[in-house]
C-alpha cells in the first residue's frame, strides 16, 4: 500500500489496528511522514471546505430570492430601503449631455440650478428618519428610549432624557434624532455634539457615521450651510462612508451653491 | 403559515446543531437561520460601516464557519446559537476590516472583554484565512479531480456509490482516481510552502 493511501485510510479509519499503530510508530520517528500525514489532513479538509462553501452559496442564493418574494407579498419595505439607491444614470445622462452641448449650456443649468436649489427642498431631499436597528433587543438591552423612539413618541424621548443621570452615546444620539423629527435643530445638534465630543475625549467613534449625516443635516435645517458643508465633503469624499451614497458630486456642488447664496 | 414554517419556528438550538453535525439537515438548518437571524445578522454589518454586499458575503461566511465548528465539535451549544452568531459576524467583520486596514478604533473596542469562546472563534478565523491558500490550490484542480474528491471527502460516498454516480467503469479506476488527484493535491501544496506553513501555524495556535 503507498504511503499517501496509508494515511488516507488511517484517517478514515479504514486501517487495521497493527497496521494503524505501525503508522502511528513511524510518524513518531519520520519527519518527512508526519509532513505529508499534515499535507493530507489539510487538504481534505479544504476539499470539504470548499463543497461547503459552495452548497451555502447555492443555498444562500435561494433562500434570499425566498425571503425578498415574502417580503413583496407582505408589502414590507425591506431594511435596506434606508440607503438610497444611487443616482449615478441619472448623473451621467446629465453629464452625457453637458459634453455633447458645450459649455454654453453648462451654464444655462448653473442658472438653472441656482435659481431653484434652496436649503428645505435640499434638506427635504436628504432627510431619512433614522431606524433603529432591528436586532437592538436580541442581543443588547432595549432601553426604555427605544421603545419610545420606535412608537414614535418624540416628546417621550426629550422628556424622558432629561431625566438621565448619566446618558450614553446611544441616548444621546436618539435624543439628537427624535429633536431632528420636530426639526428642534439646535437641540438636535448640541446633542450631536456632546456625543462627538464625548467620543473625541474617548478616543472612540460610537454613531461617528451617522452624526456625520445627521449633524450636517442639522446644520443645513438651522441655516447654518457653512458648517454643514465640510461634514458633506467628508461623506462624499469617503467611499466607505455608510452615507457616500447619499452625497453625490452633484449634491456637493448644489451645496456650494446653497454656502455662496448664504453669503 | 406552512406546516413547514411552524416546524422551522419550533425547531431548538439542540435539534439545529444535531441536523449540522450529522450533515443530514443543513438545508433546513440554513433556512432557519436565515428565516430567524439573517436581519439581525444584516443589521450588524449595516450599522458598522458595510453595505448589503458586504453583508451578504459575511453571512455566507458566518454560517460556513458555524456548520464547520459545530462539526468539528468546536461548538456544542455552550451559548444560544444566535448569540453565538452574533458573535461570529462581528469577528469576521472586525477581521475584513482590519483586512482593509480600517476602523482601528472599533478594533480597540472589540479586543476588550474577549472571552475563551471568541478566543476561540478568532482561532478558527485564522485558520479559515489561512485554509484559503489551500482552497484556491483546490481550485485549479481539473473538474474530474474535484469531482471525485468532494464526492470522497464531501459527500462521503462509498467507491460503490462513486461508480453508480459517475461514468467510472469500475471501483479500481475510482480509488486509482482518487489517490492520483490527491497526490497532485499534496504536490501542489508541497510546491506553496508559504500556505502550508501559514495553516500549520494556524493549527497549532487552534490547538
């Protein structure tokens, strides 16, 4: 028998016992065995690997076609609806344009554009409520705040927030979000910025992303477009940023338009 | 509701793992998790700077790692299976972000309070890492050789079952199939000594 079937049927089990112990011997003694009886083991568990993988790929294939049909018979909107989908056709249909009609009537939409962008069709634009995460409360602690913050009872987060001793980034960052929902933008953004502050002092970056978006929005509801701005820049110019679709080049340039008028 | 689905809802974490570890009931395994866990699972990514692609890659990865450590016996329901997934999406999470050279700071936070259980998660992620060396090697087999292999190794069908399957004349031609692809297996892995050190290492820190 070779060797490599050797240790193929030592690892099934297949091998009689003296034959078993004999090989169990030699691989005490010889290095060079127990380097191929190590190559052996690692590949046919990359062989089951591998099928694995691949059975899970099919499955997972299925069962997401399964749950997206549920979810269209239920008529939810699924989750994933809180990212808005990318307006880059629409932005390259424009850009096609522009190049195909000269600079000329880049600048008739520049007029175009300045004439009608302002900061609430901007904002209205923006604005997403925030939803909290669906598996708060399996794995971590729901907090009365959640509750009251998924009823929709605004009023009940303010108030019951004042009563907070010691309010983590998690209230703090709802708090700022249901101040956001009665357009309390001050409000909304002092509590962003405790959070952000807080964090600095931490060295953490808890909801870092989302004050991002929100804190700029916040900016943009009070008026205040020049501290809204680098906020945007930096969402748009961060690929990774859980917000960069939200924030296109031509959303950024509105922008520049909405600080120049605001000057 | 279906009766299948009522069957589904009811099913514990101890009939889950049984269906794993005999490879009989993956399908309805899968399903359950993903008709249970896939939102929260999603939700994770979602809220920690991925996106849905990002998700849905990371959920196949989870529950590849989970089948396999439940059939490696390195996970025998010591917690509940969700927190237990709970806990593998954000160690494969935290692992493609540092993959990516990201999120430092969230690193820090997720070192902190790391118990024997994602001690032990984290090892076998190494190793999976490590293992992908060997699966692209696996990869560029020819198809009769991954064929005959995963039927052996995957399916662990008998070489009598291998004939009735495949268009082998007899069950000599499958063994000498199966030992000649093998060898070519180990030979490529002899010549890519950089991937076989790397998993050797790995299996030695999961020891």
């Amino acid at each position: 028998m070779e060797t490599l079937e050797q240790i193929d049927r030592y690892l099934d089990r297949t091998l009689t016992l003296d034959e078993a112990v004999g090989l169990e011997q030699n691989l005490q003694t010889d290095a060079e065995l127990q380097n191929l009886f190590d190559k052996v083991t690692v590949v046919r568990d990359a062989v089951r690997s591998s099928a694995l993988r691949s059975r899970v790929r099919n499955l997972h294939m299925q069962l997401i076609d399964e749950m997206r049909q549920q979810d269209e018979a239920v008529n939810v909107v699924p989750d994933f609806t809180k990212v808005r989908p990318l307006r880059y056709a629409q932005s390259l249909r424009w850009g096609a344009r522009v190049a195909a009609s000269g600079l000329l009537l880049l600048a008739g939409y520049g007029s175009y554009k300045y004439g009608t962008t302002n900061i609430d069709s901007y904002y209205s634009d923006k604005f997403m409520a925030y939803q909290l995460p669906n598996n708060r409360g399996e794995v971590e602690e729901v907090t009365p705040l959640d509750v009251l913050y998924r009823t929709g009872n605004f009023a009940g987060v303010v108030q019951r927030f004042a009563g907070l001793s010691s309010p983590n980034a998690h209230d703090q960052f709802l708090t700022g979000m249901a101040h956001m929902q009665h357009q309390q933008y001050k409000e909304a953004i002092e509590r962003f910025i405790v959070l952000r502050k807080s964090n600095e002092l931490q060295n953490k970056s808890l909801f870092e992303q989302e004050t991002d978006y929100y804190l700029a929005l916040a900016f943009l509801g009070s008026g205040r477009v020049g501290d809204a701005y680098p906020l945007f820049e930096k969402i748009n110019k961060t690929p990774r940023h859980m917000y960069h679709q939200n924030v296109t080049d031509e959303d950024l340039w509105k922008l520049g338009l909405l600080r120049w008028k605001s000057n | 509701m279906s009766g299948t689905k009522r069957a589904l809802n009811s099913l514990t974490d101890t009939d889950l793992l049984a269906g794993i570890k005999t490879g009989k009931d993956i399908e309805r395994a899968m399903r359950f998790v993903y008709q249970s866990h896939y939102r929260m699972l999603e939700n994770y990514v979602l809220t920690n700077s991925g996106n849905q692609d990002d998700a849905a890659d990371l959920i196949q990865e989870v529950m590849v790692t989970f089948i396999e450590m439940v059939q490696k016996e390195r996970f025998r329901g010591e917690s509940s299976v969700k927190s237990f997934l709970y806990t593998l999406i954000k160690n494969l999470w935290v692992s493609e972000l540092r993959k990516r050279e990201n999120e430092m700071k969230r690193n820090e936070e997720f070192e902190i309070g790391r118990d024997t259980l994602e001690e032990d998660i984290s090892q076998f992620i190494t190793y999976k890492e490590a293992q992908k060396a060997i699966l692209a090697l696996f990869d560029s087999l020819g198809s009769g050789c991954k064929q005959v292999l995963t039927l052996f190794y995957y399916e662990n069908l008998s070489v009598k079952e291998i004939v009735e399957r495949t268009g082998y004349e007899n069950e000599q031609n499958v063994r000498n199939r199966k030992y000649k692809c093998l060898k070519e297996l180990t030979d490529l892995v002899q010549s890519s000594p950089t991937a076989f050190n790397n998993i050797k290492a790995a299996l030695r820190h999961a020891k």
